[in-house]
C-alpha cells in the first residue's frame, strides 16, 4: 500500500513538476525544456536560437508551435527562407500517421513558394527548400506514397551530400520510417533508420528528434527491447513536450511495461488537457484522447477496471472534441470497446453506442470499424447471431469504404475483424471446424500486418482469440502453443497469461500452470477489482 501511495505521489509531483515547467502562468516561469538542436543557418545570428526551438518543437511533434515560431523568425528576417522550410515540413503533421489534412497541403505548399520566394544564402540551405519541394509538387495530381517516397530519397541525398550535418541525417531517417512497408518483416527500413539514429545518439544524446524517432524505429515486437534506453531517456530531455511525455509508452506497452505506460500517458493527458484549458474550448483534447486510449488498455492489463472504467466515464462526457482527428475518433470508439471486451462483458460490448454522435463518423471508417467489431464479437459471444450477423454486414461495408479511399491497411483490419467475429458466430452455431479455420486465417493476416502507431494494440488480438477458441473447444495442448505464440508479439497481457495457465492446466501439467497463475497474479498485484480469473489463479496457487 504504501509503494502504490508513493507511486501515486509521484506520478503527481511529475505533472506538477510538467506543468510548472511548460505552462504560460503569472509570475516567474520555470526554463522551458526542448533537448538540445544544432541546425546552423545563415539567417540572423540574433534569430539562430529562436529557430532552433522551432525545430525542437517540430522534433517533439508539436507543430502548431513549431509553425508559430518558424513565421516569427521569418517576419524578424524577410531573408531566411530556411524559417519557411521549417513550416512546410510542420505543416505535413505527424507523417508516420499518414497523410496530411488538407490545409496541411495547401498551407505547406503556400510556405515552400515562401522559401523559395525569400531565397536561401547557402546552397544547403537551398537543398533543403527543394527536398521538401519533392514532396509538394503535384500533391494533387500524384499520390501521397509516391511524393513521401520522392521526398525520402531527396533526404538521402541531402544526407550523403552533407555529412557533417546530422539534421539532414535525422529528417532522413524519420523519412524512412513514414514510407516503410508494414509487410515487411525484415524491418529493413526502421533498422536503417534506427543505424542512422543510434551514431547521432551517441554523440548528441539530448537531441529530442533522435530519442523520438529511435522509438518509432524500434516500435515493433521482435525489435522493441532496442528502444528502451530512448524511451527512457525521451520523456526526461524535452519535459516541456507533451509528445516526449506520450511517446515511451510506445516501447513500454509493446514490452508490457503496463505501469510505466500509464504513467506516461498520465502526464501527456493531464498536459494536453491543461494546454486546452488555456483556450477556453470547451471540449475534449484529441492528444489527451490518444493518451488516454494507452492508459485504458494498459490498466486493463493489471486488472485497474475502476481507473479504465473512470476513463470511460470521461470521454461519455464528451460530446465534442478540439479537432476531429483520427485518433480522437479512434479512442472514442478503442476505449469502451477495450473496457466491455476485456472484463469479457459480452452483452455490453454488444450494445456499444458510436459516441458522441457529433464527430463526423464518416471520416472514421477504420474507428467506426472498431465499434462494429466489438458489437458483433460481444453479440457472437454472448449467442446472438443475428446481432453478430448485422455488425459482420456493417464490417463488410467499412471494409469495402475503406478499400474505396484506397486505404488498403485499415481495409485489411477490418477484414481481420469480419474473420473473428464469423468465427465466434460459427461457434456460435457449433461449425467447430469452421471456427478454428476462420480464426486461423485471422490471427495469420493479423501477424503479417504491424499494429499502427495510433494503437497500443489489438482490440483482442487474433492469436490470442484462436488460442482462446481451441480451449473453447477441447483442445488445450494445441491452445497452450497459440497463447504462448501470441505472448511474443502481445506480452504480459492478462488475457494470454490467464489463458495460458488454464490451456496448460487443462492439459495436464500443473508446474507450467502453476508458473503463468503466479505471472498472473504478480501482474495483477495492484489490481482494483477481484476479476474471476485472478481469482482462480490465487485457488490454483494456493492449493498447489
């Protein structure tokens, strides 16, 4: 009790410490904190400091500042095209997300004219206009891969052009990273980028882009024990960033580091929150959404329903949010869905409501995916099949919106859950064999895809759904190998590790039974509510 307090103490003095440090108040402030930039420019020598917060703010992804503070050097120095450089690269957003809005295109087009119009005095800072120029060029006629792959390759060789500068090396390798292939297995991309990164690291270990896209790079399960020294250090070097606060809990959640992710995403919430408030907008933060998805999912893990169930609460009270962005949707539908599915309340799930009713919906079909998957997986679980039946029909129609907007990896997951949910209701109908073949093709296209960054992770992932489906049907041995499968991709979740020791004992050997009840309970130590299979794993271990 008394380490939790102290857990929960701190965790306070942290966002105190967060706000103190990078909110606009009355009175002395405490010294921002970005990390570290080095980006030599021939602009005013007066200005050099100013432009390099803005590219500090831009590293940390907080690109209306960046934007702001790239515009205020620019109007102090008519001549320093590099400052508008700055802003269309901003203006592109968040480029491992996808791509930009609209205005994104429109305004970064308008700021490469600017940079071009104002002229740079050196050639490097000439080539960088014209590389963020590739990616610009013909945004309406030419798709979006094929000018992020054009502006990767301009990067490359502004890289190798200038070798000494490792600003242009770390653009690059960030440029790596937004046109990988989720398909890749090999991760060929985010390991050339991470090589690229780790050299800058060890020689400028507070730049804040480099702890940010190390963690990007090594944002995948085989890989994800290689981004824990920047997950931890991120969050430290730029504590003024509500990015840098979010970011780690990639890492920590993709290692099953459930408390650190919470705390993390504690801080990001409460700062996006905080910077809300300051606007007077009276409406849901979309970054403290995102944040609060990570925390949901992770508390769930170690059994805290009372603190997922509180985040429920808030975002029902939502009706409105600061931007409609896709991951404010994506939460909105992620965060009950992973509340009713994981306590396994199946009649909730099924009668989840798409809220609030005002967010543009339409925009959303991967989020709106998500809402029909829970639905028709609680209806097939809990025996309603012609419930299940409808949201199988309205996963069908997202899919096909979905694959319309050539939108082709959120189309796949919405197939990935149409499989689920048919499997469940063909167990449903007792077509056991059906059941496992239909979740089999699941969980294998859901292995050959990589979960998205706006995610931290399956709403129920497919193995564990096999794993789970083979002991629904008798066939523990064979459900023991899947739980123990997805454990690789998907540790220390509660589910798997339950899972796992009731497959193991089912099939006859206690000793490993024994060993995942106690993971089990360990995981669960600061657990809120007494859920039934923490229960059973105390019995099992008690008596064994």
């Amino acid at each position: 009790m008394l380490r939790t307090r102290m857990l929960a103490v701190g965790t306070g003095i942290v966002i105190a410490a967060w706000l103190g440090a990078s909110m606009p108040r009355a009175g002395a402030q405490a010294p921002e904190r970005l990390g570290k930039v080095n980006f030599p420019t021939s602009c005013s020598p007066a200005l050099q400091a100013q432009f390099e917060r803005a590219v500090a703010l831009e590293h940390s992804f907080w690109f209306g500042e960046a934007i702001k503070g790239f515009n205020a050097v620019a109007q102090a120095d008519p001549s320093c095209g590099i400052a508008h450089w700055g802003a269309a690269v901003a203006w592109l957003g968040n480029p491992l997300a996808g791509p930009p809005v609209a205005r994104g295109l429109s305004e970064g087009s308008a700021a490469v004219a600017r940079a071009k119009a104002a002229g740079a005095k050196t050639q490097r800072e000439q080539d960088y206009i014209a590389a963020i120029e590739t990616f610009y060029t013909d945004a309406e006629k030419v798709d979006h891969k094929t000018r992020a792959v054009a502006y990767e390759k301009a990067m490359e060789a502004l890289a190798q052009k200038y070798p000494s500068d490792l600003e242009a090396s770390i653009f690059y390798a960030l440029a790596l990273n937004a046109t990988l292939n989720p398909n890749d297995k090999t991760y060929a991309k985010q390991l050339k980028a991470a090589s690229i990164l780790e050299k800058v690291f060890a020689v400028q270990p507070d730049h804040p882009g480099v702890a940010h896209y190390l963690i990007h790079s090594y944002d995948f399960p085989p890989i994800a024990q290689k981004g824990l020294p920047a997950a931890r250090r991120y969050a430290s070097l730029a504590p003024s960033a509500p990015h840098a606060q979010h970011m780690p809990s990639h890492i920590f959640t993709r290692l099953g580091y459930w408390q650190d992710s919470i705390n993390s995403n504690r801080v990001s919430a409460e700062v996006a929150k905080a910077e809300l408030k300051q606007t007077d907008l009276e409406a849901g933060s979309y970054n403290a959404l995102h944040a609060m998805d990570y925390i949901t999912y992770a508390a769930l893990q170690l059994g805290k329903d009372k603190e997922a169930r509180a985040l429920v609460d808030e975002i029902r009270g939502l009706n409105k949010v600061d931007a409609e962005q896709f991951a404010a949707a994506f939460a909105f539908a992620a965060i009950p869905a992973r509340y009713a599915l994981e306590r396994r309340a199946w009649a909730e799930a099924s009668e989840l409501p798409l809220h609030p009713q005002s967010l543009s919906w339409g925009k959303f079909a991967q989020a709106e995916s998500i809402n029909a998957f829970a639905r028709g997986l609680g209806a097939a679980r809990g025996g309603n099949v012609p419930a299940a039946r409808k949201e199988v029909a309205r996963l069908e129609s997202l899919a096909y919106a979905l694959t319309t907007a050539k939108s082709a990896y959120w189309a796949e997951q919405s197939e990935i859950q149409k499989l689920a949910v048919n499997a469940w209701i063909a167990r449903a109908e007792g077509k056991n064999d059906e059941a496992l073949a239909l979740m089999r093709q699941a969980a294998d296209r859901e292995d050959a895809t990589e979960k998205h960054p706006v995610t931290p992770g399956a709403i129920q992932p497919g193995r564990e759904m096999l794993a789970e489906l083979l002991l629904d049907t008798g066939q523990p041995t064979k459900a023991l190998a899947e739980f123990e499968a997805s454990q690789k991709t998907d540790p220390n979740r509660l589910h798997g590790l339950a899972g796992a020791a009731r497959a193991a004992e089912a099939s006859g050997d206690k000793t490993k039974a024994k060993l995942y009840y106690t993971r089990l309970i360990e995981l669960t130590k600061t657990a809120d509510s007494e859920r039934p299979e923490i229960t059973k794993a105390k019995a099992f271990v008690a008596s064994n």
